[in-house]
C-alpha cells in the first residue's frame, strides 16, 4: 500500500513525499537514490532506520507481529509528513513502516527527508518519526516462550512529540 | 449502515474485528453508540471499551470528544498506538 503526494514546504516549492505500509523489507540505498530529486538541490539527507530489538533480559523473545489500520495508516503519516513540510523547507520525504510478523533485527520502519541543508533535514526526519511513533494507528504485539503480550504505549514517546509543540524551527 | 472496526487489544479482547449497525437517532453520536457497544454480551463489553486509554475514530480521523455520527460513517475503537 503506497500513498503518494506533492505539498509545498516551507520554502514555498513542491515536496514529492510518499508513504508504504508493506510486509515485505526494504533496500535503504534505493529508498535514499528516491530522494533525490534530479535537481542536484539537496545539500543533505537525513535518514532514521528502526529495528526489532532484543532488550537485555528478554532472551525468550521470539518475533513480533505488527497490525496496521488499512487506509488511516498511510493517512495520518502522510499528514505528519505535511505538518514537516510546512515547518521545514523539505524536497522530498519518504516513510516505509513494516506490517506483519518480523524477527529480531529485522528492519520496522524508515524515515528519509531531503533539503538543502542539514539543520532541516535533521529536524524534519526526527519529527516525523516522533509523531509517527505518538500518533500512526499501528500496533506491536510480542510473541517470546512464555506466549503473547501487547505492546504497551510509552508515556516517554508521546512526551518526545508533544516537545516540538513549542519548539522553534532551529 | 455505521461501519465499526476494532484493532489491536481491544479487537482480541471483543473477539470481534467489526461490526456494522443500522443507523437511527439513537446512534447519531459516538457515545451513544459507545453506550450501545458497551451493554452488548450483556455488558461483557463495557470492560474493553471503558478503558480510560481507548482512542476512537470517526472516518480514519481521531476524535478528542463525542462527535455527531452519520449513515454510512466508518467508526474506529483502538488501545494508545505502540508503531515505529
């Protein structure tokens, strides 16, 4: 499932941004040559790539299993990617996030954004994955030897979105 | 018709991915229809869709309050989200 669109940043020019929600993985190289735009104008990408963990003291850890909302998935981080694009002078973002069962150190989730300059694309990419993480109707559930558990929310992730609430752009 | 979808915890604990409803006036909010949801299985569902932390949708948007539900809106019940 793939949403593409075009938004103006905060520079005023066009932003081609897409957003997958797949089972399958991902390449990081090909996802980085589709941020660039052919126009030579970025000075910088900024990316994030998450993986399945293993914490310390969770050796029964098995895999986990990632359930999406089909169609509000892609929607709200479009929107998030939106809401960056009007902060930052963006020129083109791309969000992959997994669904479905992954293993431990598989990848999950890849955030890309492009700009002129690295102070933006820094900022950009970290907001995206901090609202993304706060707000994207996505759930993990965690099968080890001792059976099954949903994911539990963090209060420390909602709190990392809401800090961009009062920042400035800098 | 209202279209009801559950995910996550809340769809397991249900034992129920969706559901739909005729809709009428005493449907014509999302805490009626909470209200509706909750007396079903006589009451078995109160206890999931009562958890204070329940975030509830209204055509893939999330609603803070109560809100007016139409026919044919596609309404949405699922524990604090855990991606990324």
């Amino acid at each position: 499932m793939t949403s593409s669109n075009a938004t103006h940043s905060a520079s005023g020019e066009v932003v081609r941004c897409q957003v997958d929600i797949q089972e399958s993985d991902f390449d990081i190289a090909s996802l980085q040559a589709w941020l660039l735009s052919g126009s030579a104008g970025e000075g910088a990408i900024a990316t994030f790539t998450g993986y399945v963990r293993v914490d310390k003291g969770s050796a029964n850890f098995q895999c986990m299993e990632l359930e999406h909302y089909p169609g509000m998935t892609q929607d709200s981080i479009g929107a998030i990617v939106n809401k960056a694009a009007e902060r930052w002078p963006i020129i083109t973002a791309r969000v992959v996030h997994r669904v479905g069962r992954l293993y431990p150190g598989d990848q999950i989730v890849w955030v890309g954004v492009s700009s002129a300059h690295r102070g933006a694309a820094f900022s950009a990419c970290e907001y995206i994955m901090d609202y993304l993480k706060a707000e994207a109707p996505l759930w993990k559930k965690e099968y080890s030897a001792e059976g099954e558990c949903w994911v539990d929310a963090k209060e420390s992730d909602s709190k990392r979105a809401d800090r961009w609430a009062g920042d400035s752009t800098d | 018709m209202l279209h009801i979808v559950f995910f996550a915890r809340v769809k397991e604990q249900l034992g129920c991915a969706k559901l739909e409803l005729e809709w009428d006036e005493t449907l014509a909010s999302i805490d009626a229809l909470q209200e509706q949801l909750c007396a079903r299985e006589n009451g078995a569902w109160r206890e999931v869709l009562s958890e204070d932390n329940i975030i509830r949708a209204v055509n893939q948007a999330v609603v803070a309050g109560d809100a007016v539900l139409c026919d044919g809106d596609e309404i949405a019940f699922f524990p604090p989200v855990t991606g990324g």
